[in-house]
C-alpha cells in the first residue's frame, strides 16, 4: 500500500518526573508466537485471522509476541482474553481498512508495547474502530475495564502528504472509553486525523504520560466527557436534570494525570484539552505551535453536550507559539487551514444552551470551577497569555428529537466560570496578558499573586489578591508512577 516498515519503541516505565525508560523485560519462555497461527508478517500476506486465532488462544497471564516484519491486517483485531501482553518490539501492525482498523481492547489487565502501527485512510472517520488503538466495549451499563496499559508504541504516517499513508489513523490515535486504574504512556502519536489521544466515557484513575503528539487532526490530547452516548445534545434539558447523578457516575471523567508530554503542531483542535472532567492534573507538559486554538483549553461545551469542569490543576506547563504559525502540514483546504480561533494559549471558557440555564441543577453544574493555573511558562502567543469567561452569544440550530421531526433552534451563551487562581506565571510576547470576558462570577473572583509579564510584575484585571483562606484546588490525586507494571 505505498507504505514501508518504522522502528518501533521498546516499552516504558516512568519515574517520578514522568520520564520513559524502557522496561519490558524479555518475553517468558510461556510466550506465544504469532506465527504459530499462520501470521507470515511479509507486508503483502492478510494476516487478520492468524492473529486474531492467536489472540483468542491467550491465557490469563499469558504473552502473545510478534517477531520482526509487517502484519497487514484488514479488520479490526479484538483482545477479549484478560490480563494479557502484547509484545510488538520490531513488529509493525499495517491496518489496511480505513473502515475498520482498530487493534480493540475489550478485557482488563491487557498490555500492548512496543508495537509500530500505520494505517490507510482516506477520510475523518469516529467510531471507536476508526482509531488505532480502542479500549472500548459496546454496550450500556458494562463494568469498567481495570488495568489496561498503552506502552512505548510508535503510531504514525506511513506514506508522504496526499497518500493512502499520510495519516496513522481514522480516527483518534488512541481511543480510550470507560476504563479505570489506566495507562497510556512513552507513545510516539503522528498524524491523526482525529485526537491524538483521546480519554473518554467515564474512564476514571488515569495517567497519559510522556507521550509524544505531532500533527494531529484535532486536539493532541483530549478528556472529554458527554452528558450521554450518542448524539447527547438531542436530549431534554428536563431529562439530564433528573439523571445528572447517574451520568456523572457513568459518563463523567475524572482523576487523570497528563504529565511530561510533548505535543506541538495540530492543524486543528487545541493542544491539551479538558471539556467536560473532574479532579485534572495537566502538568509538567510541552505545548508547541497550536496553530488554529488553544494550547491548554479548559471548557464546558453546549454544542457538544459535554459535563462542566471541576478541579483541576494546569502547572508547570511550557506553552509556546501559540496561534503565530501556520501548520507544516494538514489535510483541511485553505482557507481552512489558516484558520484560528482566537483562543488565549490557556482558555477557560463555560456555555449553556437557554433551556439548561432555566434549570437551576444544570445551571449550576454546567459550568467552570475550581482551576489553578499556576507556574506556567508562555512565550509568543498572538492572542492573550490567559483568557478566561462566559465567551459569546449565538445561535445553535439541530434537530431535536421531536415527534414531527422538526428542526428546533437553541441559543446558548455564557456560563459561569468561577473560582480561578493565577499564580507564579511567566507570561512573554503575549497579545496581552490575561484576558477577563464577561463571564467571572463577581461574587467569586480571580485570585492571583506572582504573575509576570515581559519581566514586570503584573496585576492581572478583575483579579482579586490570593489569600491563604482561598479553597485549595487539589487536581488529581494520582501519582506519575505505573501502578501495574507485571513482568
């Protein structure tokens, strides 16, 4: 397919500053051979149901390993059997299917390292098995899977700009739903056509850590969470009200640490997001030329129904080129490509539709709250350092779910965002500093102290002093250290 063999990266293992080195000890002389099952890995061969005969042969506690060469495979490849390595160091996994071309993780306990994956694609594609890597099961009400860890693996283009190569998934790079005490860690992510990464319905007790993001089609690395499956903005305002309770067990993300990434150059989306999430650490990151919106975007969206925002830290983080390039490459037509959003490098930002704001519960839960943004390095932005508020009105049309079928039109606007604290930021070649929109809740301001501003010191405006009785804002309560990793 046009498309030739990469180095795949050994596993990793982190430390407390969320570096990889590599870990994965040599496979156990109980490992078994994917080319038992028929797999011939010549690049050409359709090697689908060999593996998937291979996979479906596995023990608990079991490895599957895939001695150097090219499988192509045609269908998705579904790991069903739990507690389970893959070994992919040397191997490169060909996905030949634009439609259908996930390596799909449907137990806990499942371990896939060291793998190369390409793909053909040909155009943006959403559900899970348009991504490259899926953990994910369908199905309402499934227990979350435990312990699945994404390690060391190469996900990238396989073919120069404009061929069936150019892109490494359909998809997200890596699609993660509903799992819990998870690990997506020391990936090599280029060229999406979606997310990067993207960490999704309910997953909870996370770490996405040292992972490299390049050129992805939308955000490089996301946590969104939706009020419901589907198309969750066709939904009564009146019906999430009365199952908020349920959606947030089900639905909603929380603990997750993104810690020691480096991701630079999305030719749309932002660079790190959090749309819809509780109890966030996004820290210690590298953040290069996000060209079209945010750097770091912290939101509750009405368009997309998503949950609001609760607790979360943004520390630490180098932000830099922001909305002041144009991307080196991207499959959007000008003038697309050259669009931006105006975005500040950090956006925190809150919408409502109308009939959610006429409902005091919703009102109340759909917004931003509780957000340090502290120690953070931006340098040569095109838009303000900080940008934060209620945004914009405007009018939102869809088809609701009506008996007659008729297309109903929601306006939404500004919701709060409140409880904000600026600190012992570094703020340089900014459009300007912080921007305040008309969306701070007067009656629970932004704290700051210690920001600065081209060397000076600087007050950012509407901003009261920080004090030591101000509520702490804890983030996430995970540790950058692999909890699992089982030899």
């Amino acid at each position: 397919m046009g498309c030739s063999a990469a180095r795949a990266a050994d596993g990793a293992r982190f430390d407390g500053s969320c570096r990889a080195e590599p870990f994965l000890a040599a496979a156990p002389t109980s490992a078994l051979d994917v080319r038992q099952f028929g797999a011939r890995a010549d690049g050409d061969h359709d090697d689908s149901a060999a593996i998937q005969a291979a996979l479906d042969a596995l023990e608990p506690g079991q490895w599957l390993v895939f001695p150097a060469g090219r499988y192509r495979h045609t269908r998705r490849l579904t790991i069903a059997r739990e507690d389970v390595t893959l070994d992919g160091r040397g191997a490169t996994l060909h996905a030949s299917n634009a439609d259908d071309q996930a390596l799909l993780v449907q137990a806990g306990g499942v371990r896939i390292a060291g793998f190369t994956l390409t793909a053909v694609t040909d155009q943006r594609r959403a559900a899970p098995w348009h991504s490259r890597i899926a953990v994910w099961r369908d199905g309402d009400g499934l227990a979350p899977l435990h312990g699945v860890q994404i390690l060391g693996n190469r996900i990238v283009e396989c073919g120069p700009p404009g061929s069936s190569g150019a892109n490494c998934s359909s998809s997200a790079a890596i699609f993660v739903h509903n799992a819990r005490a998870f690990v997506v860690a020391g990936n090599v992510v280029r060229r999406s056509l979606s997310d990067g990464i993207h960490i999704t319905g309910g997953s909870q007790v996370g770490q996405v850590v040292a992972n490299n993001v390049r050129e992805s089609g939308d955000d490089m690395i996301a946590v969104v969470s939706y009020l419901g499956a589907g198309d969750a903005s066709l939904l009564a305002p009146a019906q999430v009200a009365a199952t908020i309770d349920v959606r947030r067990r089900r639905e909603l993300v929380r603990d997750v640490l993104i810690s020691g990434n480096d991701v630079a150059a999305p030719y749309w989306g932002r660079g790190i997001s959090v749309v819809g999430g509780e109890d966030i650490g996004i820290v210690d990151n590298r953040i290069d030329a996000s060209t079209h919106g945010a750097a770091i975007y912290i939101a509750r969206e009405a368009g997309y129904a998503t949950f609001g925002v609760r607790n979360v830290r943004v520390e630490r983080n180098h932000i830099t080129r922001v909305q002041t390039t144009r991307p080196a490459y991207s499959v959007l037509p000008l003038p697309a490509r050259l669009a931006r959003t105006g975005h500040g490098a950090i956006e925190l930002v809150a919408h409502q539709f109308s009939d959610e704001a006429a409902i005091a519960r919703l009102r109340e839960a759909l917004t931003v709250e509780g957000v340090l943004v502290a120690a953070n390095r931006i340098e040569d932005a095109g838009v303000p350092g900080v940008r934060i508020g209620y945004g914009w009105n405007q009018v939102f049309s869809q088809v609701r779910a009506l008996p007659d079928g008729r297309v109903a039109q929601r306006r939404f606007g500004g919701a709060r965002v409140s409880t904000i604290v600026l600190q012992d930021n570094r703020l340089m070649q900014v459009e300007r500093g912080v921007q305040v929109l008309n969306g701070t809740d007067p009656a629970r301001a932004l704290a700051c102290a210690g920001n600065v501003l081209d060397g000076r010191d600087y007050a950012p405006p509407r901003c009261d002093a920080l004090t030591s009785a101000a509520e702490p804002i804890t983030g996430t309560r995970v540790a950058c250290a692999v909890t699992a990793t089982r030899r």
